[in-house]
C-alpha cells in the first residue's frame, strides 16, 4: 500500500467522511502508532491508526448506500447525542453518514452512506451535479420572482449560481441545483420577500423519491450505484480542484441553462422486486440512463453481507424496519 493521507485511510475504515476526519485529527482523538499526528500527514498498511483507542483497518467494511426519505423534525447530523439525529432515526446496523445535509424543517432525498471518498465528488459544486427541489411560499409568486430566482440571488455576501426554475402553482415552484449553500433556497426566496413554508428535496443526481414514502429508507440498487459511480467518476474531491479557473461572472454564465426550460435530468426510479420483508414494497421502474458510455460493471458494487440480491442487484431481505421511526423498505 502506497502512502495515502491520514483522513482517507480513516474514511475508508467506514467511520466518517474525510472531513470529520480531519475534526477527529485536530481534536487529538487519533493516533498513529502511539502518536499524534498533524492533519494532512500519511500513513502506509504498516502504521496503526487508532480513532478514540480503536484499531482501524482500511477497507474493513462493505461500502453501503441508503436512499432516506427525511421527514420534517429530523436532524442531519451524526452526532447521536443530539435529539433526532438522522443516525438514530435510521438505525442502520453499520456506522454511516450523510452526504450533505437538509434543514431540519425540510424534508425529502438524501443518501446515507460509509463511502467518505464519495461524498466530496457529490456535494462539491463545481462538479455541477444536480438537485432538484418542491418548494411552496407564502404567497403567489409570478414571472418576476421566477426570473430573479433563476438568474441568481445576492445572499451571504454572493450571487447564486443561475439555476433552472418552474413555477408549478400560485405559491410553488420546481428548482434545480448545482451548488449548496447553507438554507440556499430559504434566503434565496427571503431575499425576495417570501418565505418558504414546505420545501421538499425530490432528485440527487439520478436518484429520486420514487415510492420511498416519507420516514423510510432503502438500499440502493446495483444499478443505481453503478450509474452513480459513472457520473462521480470525473468528479474532483476538493474545492480547488472542482472551482474552473474563471471570473465569477463567466462561471455563472457557463453554468446557466441554455434555454429557460432545459431538459433536466433525473426522472429515474429504481427497479427490483418487492421486499420479502419490510414496510412497503420495492419501487418499480428503471432508472433513466444518462447518455454516457454503459458502465461497467464494479468492484464497489458489492451486494450486503447476510442478504440475498434480487435481479436488479438491490439489497433485500434483512431488518423489517427500524424500531426508532427511520424505516427500512
């Protein structure tokens, strides 16, 4: 095994991201062969790297991927001594994490993983990987305030990224995303004087809530998780690498849609046959191939330990739901 730096080996033992990593590191909670160690130092196989006294091994456990549909109420954060945490509430066997984060008031998509080396090339908004969104306001909304929102929003010191907006209804509307700045949406409509009263996250990339009711979660399906991996490939893992070397001005321009209603991305749905156990049934459907090479088959699509694979390579079988809210499906 080659040198590779402290963070990545303890993301790849399946505790945290790179990033919570790097907070473990600085708050002295890691050791590497008895010593502490500096953030951004590496290590080989031979060095023992310990988190709070525990022996960790690099690629000790399966990668999982969870698709989480969050209700209103619930924290994404990992920290369990916080009342409803997303941890908790899912209840998931092995120690996972959120890629990214949603209000507590929102609800809707977001995955649950132990892959840390992925979770940058999602969230990282100059790899343009799209989200999409429901939002209803406080009051009708006309042209204008679809205009504004679509061609950037001066909020925390910086204009948005244009973006793709519908308006679906007096007060509601459908945005996509390429960038996640904190509340992005609720101080974009803020800025404008309205308020968001529901706000929902439908679309990572190619995933979708498709038939995940709210509070309940499922694993993803090889497929999923191939095409995934597909789109993530060329993504960069850090902000420096992911930022185009532009002006601010011509990076907005380039990220624009080309026409006022693209074709977005992302009517996918997952396919599989029911759940032999669990709260409610497989969704149906295949997922919308992007217009990409076929993607080969992985090593990192590996089926769960304990469980059976169904034909589409999605998990099933094994626990019948969490007991704490968070069900499996």
């Amino acid at each position: 095994m080659e040198p590779i730096r402290l963070n990545k080996f303890i993301s790849d033992s399946g505790i945290c991201s790179r990033r919570e990593a790097d907070k473990l590191i600085e708050q002295g909670r890691v050791t590497v062969n008895g010593k502490q160690p500096e953030v951004g130092a590496k290590v080989t196989a031979r060095d023992k790297v310990r988190v709070d006294g525990n022996l960790l091994e690099a690629d000790a456990v399966e990668p999982v991927y969870l698709l989480l549909n969050k209700p209103p109420g619930i924290e994404t954060t990992t920290d369990r001594s916080q009342r409803d945490n997303i941890i908790s509430f899912v209840n998931y066997p092995e120690r996972i994490f959120p890629v990214g984060r949603l209000d507590k008031d929102s609800e809707g998509l977001i995955i649950l993983t132990n892959n840390g080396d992925i979770v940058n090339k999602i969230l990282r908004a100059g790899n343009n990987h799209e989200k999409e969104y429901i939002v209803t306001v406080d009051k009708p909304i006309n042209q204008n305030f679809v205009d504004r929102m679509s061609n950037g929003v001066s909020i925390l010191g910086v204009n948005t990224r244009k973006c793709f907006v519908e308006q679906l209804g007096p007060n509601k509307f459908r945005i996509i995303l390429t960038q996640g700045m904190n509340r992005q949406i609720r101080r974009m409509t803020e800025t404008l004087g309205y308020e968001v009263q529901t706000l929902q996250r439908t679309r990572i990339m190619h995933l979708t809530l498709a038939k995940i009711p709210l509070g309940q979660w499922r694993e993803m399906t090889t497929h999923e998780i191939a095409e995934m991996m597909n789109l993530v490939e060329s993504s960069a893992k850090t902000e420096t690498a992911s930022s185009p070397k532009k002006s601010n001005s011509s990076r907005e321009s380039s990220s624009a849609p080309k026409s006022s209603k693209p074709k977005p991305r992302g009517s996918a749905t997952s396919s599989g046959k029911p759940s032999r156990t669990g709260s409610a049934p497989k969704s149906g459907g295949k997922p919308a191939a992007p217009k990409r090479d076929k993607p080969k088959a992985s090593s990192s699509n590996r089926g769960s330990r304990g469980a059976s694979k169904s034909n589409t390579g999605g998990r099933s079988g094994g626990r019948s739901g969490a007991p704490k809210g968070g069900k499996r499906r």
